[in-house]
C-alpha cells in the first residue's frame, strides 16, 4: 500500500533490481532504487523486469546482452497517458497506456515488436493501431516471443514469432483452427477463426 516493492527469486541478470553481489535471493529483499517512486505495478519475465507508476522502471537482461542490475527508467513519449500497464517478454517490454495505445522496446529477431520490422529498439515505439477507425488497444498478453492484444471493438490481433493457436469458445461450441503461418509476423495481424456454422464469437483468455 505503500508502493514498496521487494523481490526474490534468480538475480544472475539483475532482474531483481537489488544489484549484482548477489546471484539469487531466497527470501524478499527491499528494491531500494524504487524507494519513493510511486510505483503501483510490477511484471516480470524470465530475465527482465518492469515497474511502472510514478514512472516506467525496469531491469534485467536487455536485447544488447548487457544486464541492467539496478532499476533504469524509460522515458515514455508525453501527452498519450500513464502507463497503465506494462508485459514482460524475453529481453522486450510492451506497455499500454491509459489513452489506449501500446509502445514496445527490446530485442525484436522475431518481430515481437509489433513496429514493422525486426530490429532491435533502444527506447518506447508506438504500434500503430490497426483498425481504420483506430480502436483503441484494452488488453495485451505476451509469451517469450510473441504478443497477442484485443481492441475495444473487440478485434484480436498477434504479431512476433509463433505458430497461430487459438482458444475460442462460444457456449459449448469450440472454433477450428483458422490458419498457423510459420514465419515472424512483424506488425499486428487481425485473427479470423473459421466457424463451424457460427456467426460470431466469444474470445476467452485460457
């Protein structure tokens, strides 16, 4: 309630944020570089983590191989809101802000950026909304390579490196696999199932 953060867990990349004498933590150890920075979120990948509030916070390994062992902010661009929300892929972040746009930075060899191509980026890049009415993005889930986010018209799009399964449900009824390209999908992509005699659908998060 306080806005303090304590960690614990594997440290050899400093996602941790305590610092580098230390290789891993048994027990919760205080943040300190995070002491009185308001933070109210916090995620966390295998090798990276993010701290958002006052202000955007991560550490860890980054695309450049080179560990953050304490907490570094990211300045995000001004006037498109707070940040919201922020996920943790491996060795990228992608952040939703409160005006519903998603910014992304990291290593990119699979397109997980969702920004059109797949070099690397040092700071936050705006993903394009992509929808002609410019929808705004409400949720975002990541995996190690790839990420997968909704639109406030309820439109589902992925991008990155990934094999397409989807998870969809309308009562008891399930949809058919729609397609699964085989190669890195570099900027967001509409998911289309293929319904058996269905006429619209329910996405669900399993």
């Amino acid at each position: 309630s306080h806005g303090a953060v304590f960690a614990w867990g594997d440290n050899r990349f400093g996602q941790c944020g305590v610092g580098r004498t230390v290789a891993s933590l048994s027990e919760p150890v205080l943040v300190s570089g995070l002491r009185n920075k308001g933070v109210i979120g916090v995620n966390c990948g295998s090798v990276n983590s993010a701290f958002w509030g006052g202000g955007m916070y991560i550490c860890g390994a980054q695309h450049t191989d080179v560990a953050t062992y304490l907490p570094a902010r990211v300045p995000m661009p001004a006037n498109l809101g707070r940040v919201d929300c922020c996920v943790v892929g491996d060795r990228f972040f992608v952040v939703r802000t409160t005006s519903g746009d998603l910014f992304s930075w990291g290593a990119n060899g699979y397109g997980q950026l969702g920004i059109g191509h797949r070099k690397p980026a040092e700071g936050p890049h705006r993903i394009v909304r992509p929808t002609p009415s410019g929808e705004a993005w409400v949720d975002v889930c990541i995996g190690s390579t790839h990420v997968a986010a909704v639109t406030s018209g309820a439109s589902v799009f992925v991008w990155g490196g990934f094999d397409v399964r989807l998870a969809a449900a309308r009562g008891s009824r399930r949809a058919t696999l729609a397609s699964a390209p085989a190669v890195p999908l570099v900027a967001p992509t509409m998911v289309v199932p293929r319904w058996e005699g269905q006429d619209n659908a329910h996405v669900v998060r399993v």
